[in-house]
C-alpha cells in the first residue's frame, strides 16, 4: 500500500475536527491537523483523536498548508500520495479512498473531488461559492483547456508531483494555484464526484462578505496571471 498523509488545515473547528479525524480510512499513515491559530480547543481535540498537530499563527489556508508540507518535507520515510482535506467536516472523509483510486490503480498525478449539485446537501455552498466555481473553471477552460469543474478542497496529489509545483500562496488561492500549475506543468488529472454536507459552524471565507471577495479576487488573479504567462 502507498504512504499516504492528510494535511488538514483548522482554524476553530473544535466542535468538528474530531469527527474528521475518526471517519479518515485506516489506509491513511498520518493525519496532520495545521492549528492556524486558533482560540478554541482545536489543538487539544485533535491531538485526542490521534492526529499530528502543528501550529501556524500566520493566518491564512495556504499558510497552514505550507506548514504541513514542511513538516513533511523534514520527515526521512516521504509520502507518495497527500490529501487535503478540510476540518469542518462539510466533506465526507471516508470518500478519501475514491480519491487515492485513481492514483493507485492509474497512475493519475493529481484528483480533485467535485461537489456536484446532485451530490450536495441544499445550504452547503453559497451562491457566491457556487457562482466563483463556475467563472474560475470556465475560465480555465478557456485560457488553457483545462476540464476541471471545481475548486474543492478535498483532493489527492502524488508528493512528488506536488513539490514540483512549488507552492506559495498563503491564503485562498491555494487551490486554484494548484489546479493552474497542475496545468502548467501537464499533470494528468481527473475529478471524482464526492458528497458534501453543511459544515459545522460558520464559513471563515464564504461566510462573511469579505471573506467572499477576498476569496475571489485572489482567484481571479491566480488565473488572469497564469493566462498571461501563457
């Protein structure tokens, strides 16, 4: 079986992040939780609940991501394959196993899972969520081909491939970041249809306005950037 690592990314999901970490498959080596300073007992819950826990005080999801990655990359025995997920428990963790599949079995680089509209609880993205999805991956579509119908959090990518994409956005961009450069670098790629739940607790991005547009102008730019660079 392949080493496989989740790097999950918490900023006061206290009352969630237990059930995340219960519900990730048995296959999985590690569960890295990413405290992104909390004030809640985040830490305290996953670190109950068998996960390694960092702290990143530079707020911010790509921060947190980065701070995984870096452990990581410190570590003697590296992963082959890592997954991030999010710790609100609006994904479904145990649907970790359809996302590593076509890695597995076809050698796929990179997955990410999709939250179709049939496969969603009603409330569980916004409209401005469901909106920026769809401008950011029909542009991508064409700027550069890409089939991509998502930016969901929730996704699979061999490590190797992953440092290859040298990675720096330290905030919302993280994930569109990751789709163009996957692009960029030719990465084969494919989605997998996943369920979606109401999140526990309220949204730090689309559940303010200002998250929203914050949101959505640095994937705006990732893309407009990649577009001109092309």
């Amino acid at each position: 079986m392949p080493n496989i690592k989740v790097i999950i990314p918490a900023y006061n999901e206290a009352e969630s992040i237990v059930k995340v970490i219960n519900d990730i498959p048995k296959i999985v080596n590690e569960i890295i939780v990413v405290n992104n300073n909390s004030t809640d007992g985040t830490e305290e819950h996953a670190k109950k609940a068998g996960a390694t826990v960092l702290t990143e005080k530079n707020r911010g999801y790509g921060n947190a991501c980065l701070k995984g990655l870096d452990y990581i990359a410190n570590q003697k025995n590296k992963p082959n394959i890592i997954v991030f997920l999010d710790g609100d428990y609006s994904d479904f963790p145990e649907e970790l196993t359809k996302l590593t599949a076509p890695i597995i079995e076809n050698d796929i680089d990179f997955v990410i899972g999709a939250r179709i509209k049939n496969l969603r609880e009603p409330g569980s993205m916004t409209t401005p969520q469901i909106f920026g999805n769809w401008l950011a991956t029909n542009l991508m579509k064409l700027f550069f081909g890409a089939t991509f119908t998502d930016l969901g959090p929730f996704r699979a990518i061999k490590y190797n491939k992953l440092l290859m994409l040298n990675m720096v956005d330290k905030t919302y961009g993280w994930t569109v970041e990751m789709q163009l450069k996957a692009l960029k670098q030719k990465l084969t790629y494919t989605e997998i249809p996943v369920n979606y739940r109401n999140r526990i607790g309220i949204s730090k991005v689309s559940g303010t306005i200002k998250g929203s547009i914050f949101a959505g102008v640095k994937i705006l730019s990732w893309i407009f950037k990649y577009s001109i660079k092309k």
